[in-house]
C-alpha cells in the first residue's frame, strides 16, 4: 500500500523552511556539487541546509559548507539580493522535514574556495553526499533534480557577473 500525497491545498497551507545554499567556486571557476546519499536517482545539488534558531543566514552558510563538504576553507564574496523559493513535489512532502514544510526559502551565498581539493571531506559529519566533482556553471543544470532547476537558474542568473 503507497501513501498518498497530501492534498494540494494541504501542502499550500505549509510553511516554506528557512534555509541557505552555497555555490562555491574553486580558482577554475567551476562550482563544487555533491551527489545525494540518500537518492535512488543521480541528484546532484549545490551544499544547502537550514538556519538554526537565532543563527544569521551567514552564519549558516560557513556552518552548513563545514557541516556538508567538511572544511571552512572559503570566503563569502557575494550574497543573493532575494530569498528564493522551491517547493518540493508533492509525494516527497511527507518524507521530508516530517512533513512540516513545502520547500524551502533560502539565502543563497557565491563564496570562493581557498583550500586544496584534500581538504574536502564528505565524511566528517554525518554525510549528506557519497560524491562530489566541480563542474562548469553551463554543465550545472542538467544534473539537478527537477524541482529545483528553476532556484538554480536564477541563482546561476543572479551570480553570473560575480567571480
């Protein structure tokens, strides 16, 4: 027996999580993605999470990148002017966050790497990501789920003069 979707109107009436993304760039240019440990599929995303209860966005950002790619090596060189929206589909509403959320409104940060690759570790905290690689800024889509390829572009759009 498969559990059904929340009804449309159930899902609207939730809130959106507060959250952040990184997109961080190593001296090539190219952003740094990981591939979900938690995915059947190939899904593929830029380090991203929530913020703590009485944390900045900023804070956040250095403490999710540590958190996900296990380093701090990065400086913030640009902050999204806007928080931007995904929603998740609605059969993975009641898998994620317990169901207490649509989708997420992040602050979204360009930082510049200034580690060496070594110094990425996926395994330092509880991992999020089994893979990673840098990959061109045009290469970046096609590896993102779906949902949130529209986050993404403009994302991509808003950074794209920056670094």
């Amino acid at each position: 027996m498969t559990e059904e979707p929340p009804a449309t109107d159930d899902i609207e009436r939730l809130p959106y999580r507060p959250g952040v993304g990184i997109m961080l760039l190593n001296p090539a240019g190219l952003v740094f993605v990981g591939r979900r440990i938690d995915q059947t599929a190939e899904a593929w995303q830029m380090p991203q999470g929530g913020v703590d209860p009485g944390e900045t966005p900023r804070a956040a950002a250095l403490r999710e990148m540590a958190e996900e790619i296990g380093t701090d090596k990065a400086e913030i060189i640009a902050e999204s002017r806007d928080w931007l929206r995904y929603a998740l589909p609605a059969e993975l509403v009641p898998k994620i966050w317990g169901g207490r959320y649509r989708g997420q409104e992040q602050k979204w940060f360009l930082l510049r790497f200034l580690g060496r690759d070594a110094d990425i570790d996926l395994t330092i905290h509880h991992p999020e990501f089994d893979a990673w690689q840098w990959v061109a800024r045009d290469r970046l889509l096609s590896l993102i789920v779906p949902f949130k390829r529209e986050l993404y572009r403009r994302i991509l759009a808003e950074f794209a003069d920056i670094a």
